[in-house]
C-alpha cells in the first residue's frame, strides 16, 4: 500500500471508530406495481429514503418524453450553452418553468448544487454580505464561501439575528439573505414573508433553495413561496428562486428563476452553468413532461398529507424526538451516531429502508433517521415504518 493509501485508510479508520462511515449500496427501483419499493443489494425493500416525493421517477410518460427526446435530438447536447449545447428542448423548459412559478425568466443547471455553487458567487461578490441560516444546505454553505463576499451565519429560523446582521451590513454593496426554503434535515419552512419583508425594510434580496418544497408545497405544487400565501411576480423584484428537479420533478438538475436581467447575468457569470455541457434533451423532455403531473394531479399532494398526519400518530409515544413538519420529511431524532445505525440495522432487517443521517450532514449529537414520504405509500406502509420503530425502541431499552 502506498503512502497516500495508507494515510486515507486511517482517516477511514478513524471514521468507522465513530460511527461515521458512509457505505454505497447497490439500489434499483422496484415492480413498477409494488409502490415506494426498491432492491437493496438484491434484497426487497419497503423504502422511506427518496426524495421522490410525488411518485414521479417511474412514472411512464417522463420516460416516454425522455425516450422520444433521446429519438430527436440524440443522447447528448454536445457542448456546453453558450456555444451549441442549448437547444430548443432546453429552451422551452426553460420557459414553462418560468411561466410555472409565475417569475419572468429561469435557467437549467444539471444540478441543484451547481445553482447553488453558480447562482451566489455571481450574484454576490466583494463588499457584499450574505446571511446564511446556520443549517442551510451544504451547496448554500460552499456557493456562499465561493462568492468572496462577507458571510454572516445566524442562528437557525432567527429572525430578530438576521434583521440585525442586515442593520449591521448597512454600509455594504449589497445585502443578501439565502435560506433554504424547507430544510432538508428537519422539515421546517423558513418565515418566508418575514424575510421579504426585511429584505424590502434593509434593501436587500432573498436567494431561496426551495429543493424540498417544488411539487410538493403550494397550490399547483408551485412552491413555498406560494405555499407562504405570496405572489412570486410580485416579490421578483427581491427574490431569486431555486429549485431542484430530482426530487419531486422526478428528473434532474436544477433551475433558478428571477427577473429576466438577473437571468441573464447568470448565464454569463455563473461558471456551473457555461463552463459545463448543457443538459441532455432527453432530461429536458422529461422535465417538459413532469411539470402537466405537478400542476394537475392534486392527488399527489393531498396523499402527502394524509400520510404525513398518520405518519405524526403512530411517531408519538416513540422515546425519540420527531419534530413537527409540514411538508414529506419527517426527522426522527435518535441522539449518537452508534444509536441511529442500530435502529437503521433493525428496520433493515425487517424489510425497511430508512436511512440514518449523521454529522456532519446534521449537528452533532442529532443523528437522525430522515422519514421521506412519498405519494406512493399507502398507509398500510406507514403503520408498518410505526410498529417496527416501536419494536426497535423496546429492544433498544
């Protein structure tokens, strides 16, 4: 072994010793019939582990739109957007998700860290600052290190903290707050009104990451702007909107929407976006088709909601904290990194997959299972998940 192996096989080591070690396993989706399932490692799975969260990924017209994409335009765009990767598949994607957020102009990024990582250190730079939520996602956290503008991390949901880094950044270029809109990890939503409303009082701009509230929050699964009872064309003029594609769209990459100049400007400033090949018009597609199933099947949502309350009952005389949330994520708190794995391995064994989340993905000492409901659970599955949470907390003791 050489001496660079040898030195990573200690710091994986060292990890293992806490309970800290990621292992990839081999997962494929299920019967196109048997529900939220999929095959871990060959084995069958019941799974609260995808972000897919309106049961989309599967669903026969995306993969007939990719297919026909594949059959017209080929497999690849061949370059990157701004010489010939953007073509009219991309073009009109872009578009419809404009027009289906309601703000003037949006751009495809491949991926939801790439907007993330693009979109601030373009828009934010030098004698700027940027208020961050201390639990905002990790492609937020490393798009705001990149920017070179002053970073000022607040308190989680503080708002009295960001009014006053905001007083304190006065003197500043610009002043910038960029939250997630849900949080990933623990399922809450940022005060979005009250955020615009300090950003209109200290004239400064939100940058929000709505990857856990597009599709899934909001009339027409528009979001957690509308979700917030705002008018997003009316906030456009203090707002720049991000959202994935991968989880509730069923697809992938990312789009960030806002006023058409802003627009424009990250297309030639964000280097994710034109320093990488465009997005295959095969995804593109079968974007173009999720958006008809977001915005019509309502009972996508209403089924969300139903599980999500059964879900809440059957978590209650757990000895585990289980947060309330409003959206399909739903944390069950277990403490150390060597409980959650044990609670993990138990529900394995029954047939469950529901991953354990440790640091430093979360706090430390919060090492949770992250619960992802999906439009295609039944209920019968959720009072499953419920009885072997409580058998695994008898055994634990």
């Amino acid at each position: 072994m050489s001496e660079l192996a040898a030195a990573f096989a200690a710091e994986l080591d060292a990890l293992e010793a806490g309970h800290a070690r990621r292992t990839r396993r081999i997962a494929e989706p299920g019967p196109a019939d048997a529900g939220a399932t999929l095959r871990l490692d060959g084995q069958p799975r019941l799974a609260f582990a995808s972000n897919d969260y309106l049961g989309l990924a599967a669903h026969p017209a995306l993969a007939e739109a990719a297919a026909r994409g594949a059959r017209r335009y080929g497999s690849g765009s061949t370059a990157s957007p701004l010489i010939c990767g953007h073509g009219p598949s991309q073009a009109a994607l872009e578009d419809e998700l404009a027009r289906f957020v309601g703000l003037p102009a949006a751009l495809y990024f491949t991926s939801g860290y790439a907007a993330n990582t693009g979109a601030l250190p373009a828009l934010a730079g030098r004698g700027d600052v940027l208020v961050c939520d201390a639990l905002n996602h990790a492609s937020l956290i490393d798009g705001a290190r990149l920017s070179r503008a002053e970073v000022v991390v607040v308190p989680h949901q503080d708002v009295g903290a960001i009014e006053a880094a905001l007083q304190n950044a006065s003197a500043a270029r610009r002043r910038w707050i960029a939250v997630d809109a849900v949080f990933g990890m623990d399922g809450d939503l940022a005060p979005l009104a009250a955020l615009l409303a300090l950003c209109e009082r200290h004239d400064a701009w939100l940058y929000i990451d709505d990857a856990h509230g597009f599709g899934v929050l909001g009339a027409g699964g528009r979001g957690s702007v509308a979700h917030a009872g705002l008018d997003l064309a009316a906030c456009a003029r203090r707002l720049v909107y991000m959202a994935t594609l991968g989880k509730a769209a069923g697809v992938a990459g990312a789009f960030v929407a806002a006023a058409a100049p802003v627009i424009d400007w990250l297309a030639n400033r964000a280097r994710p976006y034109f320093f990488a090949t465009g997005a295959p018009p095969m995804l593109t597609e079968a974007l173009r088709a999720s958006l008809p199933l977001i915005e019509h099947d309502d009972w996508r949502r209403a089924r969300l909601v139903e599980l999500r309350e059964r879900l809440a009952r059957g978590l209650g005389a757990l000895p585990w904290a289980a947060p309330a949330s409003a959206c399909a994520i739903q944390p069950l708190i277990v403490g150390s990194n060597e409980q959650v794995l044990a609670v993990m391995r138990a529900l394995d064994a029954q047939g469950l997959w529901v991953p354990a989340i440790r640091p430093p993905t979360v706090p430390a000492g919060s090492a949770r299972l992250r619960i992802s409901l999906s439009a295609l659970h039944e209920a019968a599955d959720v009072d499953r998940l419920c009885a072997a949470l409580h058998a695994a907390a008898q055994r634990s003791g």
